[in-house]
C-alpha cells in the first residue's frame, strides 16, 4: 500500500497536525538546511568524519551482530533466550572510528548504535544542525551502524524519524494486527515492547499462516537521505538498513499529562494489568472488561460542578490525578 506524503512547508502547526492523525506519513523538507545531510549525500566517510568532530567517547549500546544472521537484531530460536548479537558498552567516538576502518576493508561485521543521546554523545552537532522549532524541547537520538533489520515493533509515543545517511526502509502495521503478526512474550522482548517473528517485507507464510490476513496492509516507507517519517504510536514497524552505512536521528515525544505531570507510560499499566487481571478465572475478567469499557474506552461522560470542587480523575483534573497517582505509588511501595 502506498502512504502518503507531505513537503514539511505545506502544514502550518505541523506537530499538532501529526498529533491529530494515525497515519504515518513521509514527511520532506523538514531538515534540508542541515550541513550534515549535505555532507551525508556526497560521502559516507565524509559524514562519518563530521561526527567524528562533534564526538565524545560517550559509553553507547553497541550491537555486535554476528555475520551468518545477515544484520538480523532478533532472537536465534524460539526459546527466546538467545540473540542474533551481542550487546556492548562502547565509546561512541571509538565506534565512528571503527566503521571508518571497515569501509577500506572487508570486514563483515555488522555494529549498530541504538538510540544514543545526541546531547551526551555529539555535544555540539545540534548547534550546527538545529531541531525544527516544534521539536526544540525534545532530545533527539541517534541511530548508527552497517546494514541491519529491526523486527516489527512498537513505540508508546509520536514518533519523527530522520533518514540522514543511506537508506532505511519502513513495513508498517496498525495496532490492531497483534493477532496476526506472531508476537514474541512480552516479558522476552530485546529491548521495549514486544516484538514480531515475522519479516513484514517477505514474510514465511508456511511458518507464520496467520500474517496472510495483514500481508496487503502492510505499508512501505522507503526513506532516502534527508526524508523523514512519522510514525504514530503503537503502530508496528519492521526497519531494515541496507546500505554499507546508515544513520538515523529520531525524535519521540510522549503525551503531556503520562509523561511531564505524572511521570508514567500506559505501557506501565499494561504490564500491571497483566500481573494482576490476566490469570484471574474467566467471569471476573469479563467483569473487568467492563469496568475498562466503562472507565477507560468509552470516555463516558461525568457531569461536573466546578464551583463546588467536585473535579475528578474521570474529567482529567491535574491535582486529583497527581494525588491519586502519589497515592498508589505509595501503595506499591508498601505491598
């Protein structure tokens, strides 16, 4: 299926614009006046050098993945026990370097950067290659390494993802696929969220039947140097580099009441609501599957009478649900 695309100078209030679809989207022009993508476009050793220049030998998650995976960041059987790398704390600079060198020779080992702070690791980069002003108060991050796949995953927040060095490509899924596109144990997950067993792009279709019901659905974002793509949260995306060398800078941002007042992700509640609700007998999880409805998914509405203070959680009353929020960290606490 195709997805659309947007020049970032079409949309005026572009932030609350992504906010308000669940969609992704390409977006263009939205760091165009970056020295670096310039840099990027001409050479791969030259933007390897730029970085080299803002670099500090930051520690950074540094995969090492072993060549007969093919650049595959997965498990290596169905136990879920074992994976296709090894995970080392590497000093950014010295990683830059490395990959240097391997451009003048053979060597086949496959490294990637994951999700690195560009503040702590490239202090002065952004100064040089400034955020787009309704990104200026969120940290951006930076992905870097050889040709690799990601599996289909998930992320909890809004999500602009900046193609900078060589080619990335998206297989994208809405949330509701989960049935269909194998998920690995939650509790088993590399890193985050769980993940898909299947490839999105040439999915095994005798191993994994079920992905044949999502398989005309899957979206295709094929980012050059330069394009960047929204991705909604919750939405799975399955990323696969393919050049020698490839770097990406994201920025998520959260929602303002989870993340800035109470400090707290839904997936938090997810994971609490799978210790405490799943294994209860079958009639007291229908019981609280409507009192989920109710509460949660139907939005139903509460009158309220300001003038006599009788805000509540339900009408998203800041203070009431700060307090309510301290009172059950305390509880946890305790238990």
């Amino acid at each position: 299926m195709k997805i659309e695309r947007i020049s970032a100078n079409e949309v005026n209030n572009l932030r609350g614009y992504l906010e308000g679809v669940n969609t992704p989207i390409i977006i263009t022009d939205l760091f165009k006046s970056w020295p670096a993508l310039e840099i990027a476009k001409n050479s791969d050793e030259k933007i390897l050098r730029y970085l080299i220049n803002h670099a500090k030998p930051k520690l950074v998650d540094t995969l090492i993945i072993d060549d007969k995976y093919n650049g595959l960041i997965g498990y290596i059987d169905d136990t879920f026990k074992s994976y296709t790398f090894k995970k080392y704390d590497a000093p950014f600079s010295s990683v830059i370097k490395k990959m240097i060198i391997d451009l003048k020779s053979n060597d086949k080992t496959k490294v990637a950067v994951q999700s690195a702070l560009i503040k702590e690791c490239l202090t002065s980069f952004l100064d040089k290659n400034p955020s787009p002003d309704f990104l200026k108060d969120i940290e951006p991050r930076i992905w870097l390494g050889n040709s690799a796949s990601v599996p289909g995953h998930y992320d909890c927040d809004y999500n602009i993802a900046l193609n900078l060095c060589g080619k990335r490509t998206f297989y994208l899924l809405p949330t509701e696929s989960i049935n269909d596109i194998y998920v690995a144990p939650i509790d088993k997950s590399i890193t985050g969220p769980a993940i898909s067993l299947v490839d999105f792009e040439q999915p095994n279709l005798k191993k994994f039947p079920k992905f044949s019901k999502v398989k005309d659905d899957v979206l295709k974002a094929s980012l050059n140097e330069g394009e960047a793509l929204f991705i909604p949260p919750l939405w799975w995306h399955n990323v696969k580099a393919t050049e020698r060398i490839n770097i990406l800078i994201n920025y998520w941002w959260k929602d303002e009441v989870s993340n800035k007042i109470l400090g707290c992700d839904p997936s938090d509640s997810l994971l609490h609501s799978i210790l405490t609700i799943r294994h209860l007998p079958t009639e007291q999880k229908e019981s609280w599957k409507k009192l989920f409805d109710h509460y949660i998914f139907e939005n139903t509405k509460y009158s309220k009478n300001e003038d006599e203070g009788c805000n509540s959680i339900l009408d998203g009353d800041i203070n009431q649900m700060k307090m309510v929020f301290e009172a059950i960290k305390e509880k946890l606490k305790t238990n």
